[in-house]
C-alpha cells in the first residue's frame, strides 16, 4: 500500500518538475534513502526533514532536482563554506547518485514544515525586500526566482519556513563566494546585513 503511494507520489513529482531521475523508483536505492534518513540524517536535519535546530536546513518540501544539485556539490566538494565542509563533505562523500536522487525524492516528498512567527518589524521590510529587491543598488526581487510564496521555482530552491540563521548565513557564504555561485553572488553583493536579516526573518515566518 505504502508503496503504491510513494511510486504514485514519485511519478507526479516527474511530471511536475520535468525531472529524470532514472533510479528514483529502484526500490533498493528508496530502501538505502529511508534508512539513511531515518539513521544517519535526521540526527540533524530533523525526523522527515524538518529540523529544530537553525543550524541545520529544512529539507522538508524540497525542490528535488536542487537536493541532488547540493549532494553532489557537497560530494565534489565545490559548496565550500565552513558547515559545508565540517558537515557534509564527509556524509555525502561516499553517497553513489542513485542514493543521492532516492533521498531527495524522500525529502522533496515530506510534507514542509510550518513558519514560525518573527519581530514583526525586521519582518515586514524583509517581505518588501523579498517582493521588490533593494532597486537603488540593483538587487533583485527574491520573489522572481524564489515564487511569490518561496515556495520555489523550477529548480530555484524552495525558502519559506526555511531557518532564518540558516539563510543569513548562506547569504553572507553567497556574498563572500565562500558558497560560490554566481547568481546569487550577484544577489547578496548589494545586501546590507541588515537587510539579509529581514529578508532571513521574512522568510521563516512563511508558511
Ligand atoms: C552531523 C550533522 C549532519 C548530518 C548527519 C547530515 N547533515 Fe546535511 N547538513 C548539515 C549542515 C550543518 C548543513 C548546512 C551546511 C551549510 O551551512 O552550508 C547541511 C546541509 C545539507 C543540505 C543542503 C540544504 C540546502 O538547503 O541547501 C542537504 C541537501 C543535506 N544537508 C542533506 C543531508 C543528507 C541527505 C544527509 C544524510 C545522508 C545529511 N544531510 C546528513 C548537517 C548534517
Ligand atoms: C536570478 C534568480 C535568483 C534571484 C533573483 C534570487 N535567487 Fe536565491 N537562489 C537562486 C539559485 C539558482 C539558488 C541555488 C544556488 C545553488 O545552486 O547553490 C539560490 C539559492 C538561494 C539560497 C540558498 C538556499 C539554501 O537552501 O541553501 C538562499 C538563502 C537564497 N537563494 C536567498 C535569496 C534571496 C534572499 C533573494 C533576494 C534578495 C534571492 N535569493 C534572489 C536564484 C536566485
């Protein structure tokens, strides 16, 4: 039965984001996720994804193909900030791909976890940030790639109910390149601290 669910789930998910995900239905790679899940990364990610602990990222809800993206990141050892390396290098190091596509369909599978409620005023101008970007040193809204509700777009990851020391963090590895990508380099390069930690509160009060 629990089967039949997951392939259905699995097989919507195909068709919703265009993935290709080839070892997605392989039962013994799921079997591998679960376990791994259950024993090795919800130690700190959270039972199903869904953290406590604002050093560790949600993965509930998760866009899939974004999961597989950062797995490999953390495997090719390029996603090179501190938490980065001391974290994940090591527990993705040996992953094969087939793993790697089975976790992030567990996880993008899991149902997000709530917002949680923030300083109303550190809030409300990171939803003017989010919605509009800070256009007098040309940084774009978040919401054209992040999705009017950050629920994410495409392949651009999902940030609602996401940390908010978490995203602060990974906005500050963005600017300075330790996390080196280049579009959101040129996202973070205007943002003053200030206006990362609205945008960072804003974003986990979001359901
Ligand atoms: C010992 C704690 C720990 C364990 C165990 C762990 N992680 Fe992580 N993980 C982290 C930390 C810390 C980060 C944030 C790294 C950073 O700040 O760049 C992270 C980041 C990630 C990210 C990036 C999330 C994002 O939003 O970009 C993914 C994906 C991930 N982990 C998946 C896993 C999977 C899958 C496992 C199990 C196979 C796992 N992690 C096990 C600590 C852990
Ligand atoms: C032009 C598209 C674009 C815009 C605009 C954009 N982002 Fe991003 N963002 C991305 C992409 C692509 C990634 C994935 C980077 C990667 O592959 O590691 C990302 C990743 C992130 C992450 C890391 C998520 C995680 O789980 O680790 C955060 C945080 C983030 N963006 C915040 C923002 C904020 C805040 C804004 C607005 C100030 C913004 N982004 C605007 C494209 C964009």
């Amino acid at each position: 039965m629990m089967n039949k669910y997951l392939t259905l789930a699995t097989l919507l998910l195909t068709l919703m984001t265009g993935a290709s995900l080839a070892d997605e239905t392989d039962p013994v790679a799921h079997a591998t996720a679960v376990r791994l899940a259950v024993g090795i990364c919800g130690t700190c990610h959270g039972p199903r994804g869904i953290s406590q602990q604002p050093k560790y990222p949600r993965l509930a809800g998760q866009n899939a193909n974004y999961l597989v993206a950062q797995l490999k990141a953390f495997r090719g050892q390029t996603r090179g900030d501190p938490d980065a390396i001391g974290y994940m290098w090591g527990v993705a190091g040996n992953l094969e791909d087939s793993t790697m596509d089975a976790l992030a369909q567990y996880y993008s599978g899991q149902t997000a976890g709530s917002g949680r409620g923030g300083d109303s005023a550190l809030t409300a101008r990171g939803k003017i940030i989010y919605e509009q970007g800070v256009a007098a040193v040309g940084v774009p809204a978040c919401a054209a790639c992040h999705g009017p509700d950050a629920h994410g777009i495409g392949d651009f990851p999902r940030l609602a109910g996401q940390h908010a020391q978490y995203v602060l963090k990974q906005l500050n590895s963005f600017q300075s390149n330790m996390r080196n990508v280049a579009v959101m380099h040129g996202v973070a390069q205007g943002l003053k601290t200030e206006e990362m930690s609205a945008v960072a509160e804003f974003l986990e009060s979001q359901p």
